[in-house]
C-alpha cells in the first residue's frame, strides 16, 4: 500500500461543519474531513477522467482503492490525534485539576470530549484548535440590504492552523498519482467562501507504508482514530458492535472497561438533491476494548485489519484504527497551547484573484437563482385560475420527476421525456385524469425556456402553497 501525505495550511479562517454533506446547521469542526479532500480531487478530475478511462474513475472514488483519510491539526509538528473518551478531568478534595485515564474513586470527574492529543517524551499533551466567532446576515437582494430576521453567528477556525493528512492507495496507477497530485496548490474548502475557507494543500511523492505486525493477547483495545460506521446483516447502520466487524474470534467488547459515543450524520446527496438514510457512527476517540472469551486462547487482529481499517466508507476517512496504543497509558498528562498557529505572511495577491473569481461565481449563481424565482412567482400569478384545482399531490409528482432529471447527465431531456413523451409521459393524454390538456400544454411550453428545470423545479415548491385542496 502507497501513502501521500496531504498538508493543509489554513492561510484565511475557516468554517467547517460537523455534518458531511449535510443541510442541518451544525457546530464548527475542528479537523478536515476525508470526505473534503475527495471532493476536492473529484471536482478537479472526475469529469476529465470520465471521458477518457472510466475504470480509473472507479478505482480512485468508488472501489475502496483509495482512502482519503481525515487530516488533523499540528502542534509542536506532531499530527494531533483525537482526545480519547477514557481521558478525564478530575478534580481532588482540595480543588486541585488534572487529568488521568478511566479515574476510580470519590473524585469529582468530567470526560474530556474536545481537542486532540500529542504524545512525546512519555507525556501527552492535551491542546485544542483556536476559534473565534463572528455574527453575520443574509442579503434581501430585493431590498439591498440586510435581510429581515436572518442573523446568525459563524464560529470558524483561526488562520494559521496546519493539519495533515494520509491518502492510503492499494493499487497506485498514472491517473491516480495524478489526480492526488493536482491537490497540490490553493484551495477553498468548507462554508462561506466568499470570506473563509482559503488553504494551501502540499502533496508529498508517493512512499511506502509501514508494515505492522499482527496482535495477540488476552486483551485488545482498538483506538477509534477516526469515525466508524458498521452495517448490519440486512445493510443497515448498526450501533451494535462485535468482535467479527474487526475481524477477531472468540472475543467480546468489555463495555465497563470502554468508553464509546455514537454520532448521527444527516447526509444529503446534492447530485440527486435528495437525502440518502442517516448514518450512525461510532465517535472518534472512543476506545473499545476486546477481552477473550477462551481462557486458554490469545485473541488476534490482523495486519490488514489495521492497515486498511474497518467497516464500511473507508473512502471518505471512516474506519480508521489504532490496537493498543501507548499514548492511552501516559501518566504525565498537561494542557498546552503552544505551537498550534503558524504566523503567516501576507498573500493578498493571490487570496485577492482567488476571492474575487469565487465571488464573481457565487454572485452569477445567486443572480440565476434569483431571475428563476421572479419567473416562476410571475407564472403562478399568471396562471392561478388554471391551476386553482389542482392538487399538492400532483405537483409533488412532477417535482420528483425534477429531482430525477437534475441527477442525469442531460437534465432537461430527460425531463422533457418523462414528462411529454408519447407512450410514458406523465402529461401525456390520458395518463392521468387530473390534468387537462390545457393545463399539460402551459407546462410542457416551459420546458421551452433555457432555465426549463430550475424554474420547473421553483414552481412545484411555491405554487402548491397557494392552493386550497389536497
């Protein structure tokens, strides 16, 4: 297995959120997701490679080839890792502060549950990333000004933070080296890039993974080092752990000796516009420890195993794994907020060309948006009488078939197809008694217009507001 190693300098703050590719307004993050990295070398490379060799296509983001792990933030040039549950802040009877693993006794304790950790020198170091908060509006692009009751407050993290990353390739090729390497440069990642997310990404030459020996014992502990989703024997997502997800026999997880959070991830999928099912994680930092159940018999992890992780969405940084690391039986444990930000020199050359394109694109965006819902709101007006007897459950239908359309590489055909064609089309004569020719041939004139699918798309959400039945 060949590794790359990815480093991310944050050169303007940045907006992470805690769900991946979700909806849902969520607390910042404090790490870049694997997932982010993915995306970043689809949107460079998956549409040239599309063309030209499709089995690369599936080699690089969609057989497991290629795992893009999470890259965690710097300090004191060690790769933090994530704070594990077992860790404890406790507090003695004379108010006293320190940290310990899986305290015992009357003292007062609180799990620790943000930041990340560095071992050095049989000390670990508690440290967690620099943020700051900043209260925002939206735009009434109506009104040219602050919109009415749309204040919010983004909490982001501090310029100069570096994180790093692993890519792991099974099967290294041409096109995959290639498309890893075109992370090398700027970029923009997370939210609000018209004013956060500016970084830098460093891409090391291919080397060598280090192999790692399988483990025995009577006692395993397995150290989540990144998030990991299991599937159920009918495919589903599953809190339920055992022994076999991480491929160990005659074992079984000692849930008094682990310390284990579960997650929820709301995911929607912006190509079909629609939300896939939620996924259950177990949390990064949770630590699972494994007894066996054989008086007599060792149980054994193997070298795969920690090498190519567990579960299932490897690809996007999911199922990463540590087996018994030593950081987890340090007894010096101190808080530090030393070497964690880089004191960056000025790029306002670069950052300016990159942020006025981003704005320049952002705006077009936001202009077409906005010309689509002016239009529809004007056909809604113009054709209230028309439609005044139709039903939400109607429009709910056309409005799927939108959905379908917008996800195939040739929207508006297939939409003009599912919608007129003469043997299956939905407002075809006589395929469906609630449309009367009138009313189908007002909608299929829409298909006309070059913004056919977006606005389609704005009149079946806002038209059936106004309606009475249903």
């Amino acid at each position: 297995m060949q590794h790359y190693t990815v480093t991310i300098t944050a050169k303007e703050p940045l907006v992470l959120r805690t769900q991946s590719g979700s909806e849902v307004q969520s607390d910042v993050v404090d790490y870049v997701q694997g997932a982010k990295l993915l995306g970043l070398v689809a949107k460079q490379s998956y549409a040239n490679l599309k063309t030209q060799n499709k089995d690369a296509v599936y080699e690089l983001f969609h057989a497991g080839n290629v795992r893009f792990g999470n890259a965690y933030p710097i300090c004191q040039q060690q790769v933090g890792l994530p704070v594990p549950f077992s860790l404890y802040k406790t507090k003695d009877a004379e108010g006293n502060n320190s940290f310990t693993f899986s305290p015992t006794g009357n003292h007062k304790k609180k799990q620790q549950k943000e930041g990340f950790v560095i071992a050095k020198d049989a000390q670990l170091s508690l440290f967690t990333v620099p943020q700051g908060e900043r209260l925002k509006s939206a735009r009434d692009l109506e009104k040219r000004r602050s919109k009415d009751e749309a204040m919010y407050l983004y909490s982001y993290l501090k310029r100069g933070v570096q994180f790093q990353s692993t890519i792991a390739v099974k099967e290294p090729s041409d096109e995959i080296t290639e498309a890893i390497q075109k992370l090398n440069g700027a970029h923009y990642i997370g939210t609000s890039k018209g004013e956060f997310g500016y970084v830098t990404i460093e891409v090391s030459e291919t080397t060598k993974a280090e192999e790692v020996a399988n483990v025995k014992g009577k006692q395993i502990i397995i150290y989540a080092l990144s998030d990991l989703i299991f599937l159920n024997e009918f495919g589903r997502y599953t809190t339920q752990i055992n022994a076999a997800d991480f491929g160990m026999e005659n074992a079984k997880l000692t849930e008094e000796s682990s310390s284990i959070q579960f997650k929820f991830f709301h995911t929607y999928n912006s190509k079909r516009r629609n939300e896939d099912a939620d996924r259950i994680a177990i949390k990064k930092g949770s630590v699972l420890v494994f007894e066996s159940t054989e008086d007599n018999q060792d149980i054994e992890i193997s070298t795969q195993t920690i090498n190519e992780g567990v579960g299932v969405h490897k690809s996007e940084g999911f199922g990463q794994i540590l087996v018994n690391p030593e950081f987890l039986h340090c007894e010096v444990i101190k808080e530090t907020t030393e070497g964690i930000r880089l004191n960056l020199m000025s790029e306002a050359k670069d950052v300016e060309s990159d942020f006025l394109k981003q704005l320049s694109e952002r705006n077009e965006i936001i202009q077409k948006d906005h010309t689509a819902y002016e239009e529809a709101k004007k056909f809604i007006e113009d054709h209230k009488t028309l439609f005044e007897k139709t039903t939400k459950s109607q429009w709910g239908a056309i409005r799927n078939y939108v959905l379908e359309a917008i996800a195939s590489e040739n929207p508006k055909e297939i939409l003009r197809e599912k919608l007129t064609d003469t043997k299956k089309g939905y407002l075809r004569e006589k395929a469906n008694a609630n449309w009367s020719r009138p009313q189908a041939d007002v909608i299929e004139r829409l298909l006309d217009k070059s913004n056919a699918v977006d606005l389609l798309l704005k009149i079946c959400v806002e038209l059936p507001k106004t309606l009475k039945n249903d």
